[in-house]
C-alpha cells in the first residue's frame, strides 16, 4: 500500500458475518469499483472461525490484486496466506507484529488521534497509520476522536500512508481526502448502504474523486 495512485477506499468487514454467504457480496463490492485492501475484523470469534472465513473471503480479494489484511493476529495472518495485518494499540506491539509478518507483508497500526503513536509505529516497522475516529460511528465505542488536521501534519512530513477511520461515509468524507488521507476505511457506508455494496463503492469512490477535483 502506497501513496502513488491518491485516496483509495480500505474496506473493513462487518462484525459479523457469515462466511459462505459474505462472499458474494465481497466480490460484489470489489467489482464495483477501486478498492485498496480488504480488513477482516472478526472481534468474538476463535481461531478456527476465523480461518475459515479467511479461507473463504481471502481468494475473492486476492484475485483482484486487492490486499487481505487480518485484525489483531499477525500470527494468523501469516498461517493462513493473508496480505499483512493490522494491529491496535491493545494488541500485538507493532514492533513484533513487524517480526511476525516479515518484510513482505502489511502492517498497519492503529494510532488513534496520536501525532506520538503514529511517529512510533513508524520506527516499528508500520506500512500504514490508521487515525480515527473522525465522525461518529456504530461499529464500535468511540474513545478517541480525531480532528483533520493530523492528516495534514501526516501528509506534510511523512511517506507512510495514513489511512482514516470513523463514520466515514460518502456525504463527509471530502475534508479527510483534501487533508490528505491516503486511505479511507469504511465500514456501513458499504456494507450498509440502502442498495447493496456495489452501489456503496461505486458512491464512495465518487465522493473521493470529487473531493479531489475541489
């Protein structure tokens, strides 16, 4: 993951899912439209669910050259062929997570609305930095809100992408993308939107787009 290509749409799977039948959509939302990568975030499951979803969802995002990252466990990432992985502050420190996945894969880091976070999950190794929350969100309890401005200072000084997080949706999105968000994780905007995934990438993309002709 780089900067090179401007803002890009990073999905986040819903809480919950059933396997078999998410794949559709998946392969729905990917054909709809860019997408960077995909996160799988699966807080309640064990070990052996979450293999089996990787199994299921992890070929229908590589086939489309788009990266498959897991939540929290760069051991299992790293078991079952995923892209890389990506790691809160709560998890495995990034350090080791960077250990963990090699030089080759994918490490993000969750780094809240923290400028000293982010510049130490630099030095460990991250691919990426995640700031967020930016909006209000139903996916999860908010704890730390981030302001706009952190993208900007991000983008000014550093070459490790930033991807944005938090309620992000097509309707507000354009202050994150002008800021200088290289990545914009979403999560209901997509999976939630009222006619279907496709049609939630397909309204995210052009929303990026736009913001970036302003």
């Amino acid at each position: 993951m780089d900067r090179a290509a401007g803002c890009r749409l990073y999905l986040v799977t819903p809480p919950a899912l059933e396997p078999a039948a998410f794949t559709d959509r998946l392969a729905a939302a990917l054909d709809a439209g860019d997408v960077a990568a995909v996160q799988l975030r699966l807080k309640d499951a064990d070990d052996d669910a979450i293999r089996r979803t990787i199994d299921a969802l992890r070929p229908v995002a590589q086939a489309r050259a788009v990266a498959f990252l897991l939540n929290d466990r760069p051991d299992l990432a790293v078991q079952s062929g995923c892209d890389g992985a990506h790691v809160g502050q709560g998890d495995v420190p990034a350090r080791a997570a960077r250990t963990l996945l090699g030089p080759e894969r994918i490490l993000g880091v969750t780094c809240h609305d923290s400028r000293h976070l982010a510049m130490q999950a630099g030095e460990d190794g991250a691919d990426y930095v995640a700031f967020g929350a930016f909006f209000p969100t139903g996916s999860k309890e908010v704890m730390h809100h981030a302001e706009v401005e952190i993208l900007a200072w991000w983008s000014e000084l550093m070459e490790i992408p930033s991807v944005a997080i938090g309620g992000i949706t097509a309707e507000n999105c354009a202050p994150l993308v002008q800021a200088g968000a290289d990545f914009l994780a979403v999560i209901g905007a997509v999976w939630g939107h009222p006619d279907g995934p496709a049609a939630g990438v397909r309204a995210m993309n052009a929303a990026i787009a736009a913001a970036g002709r302003t």
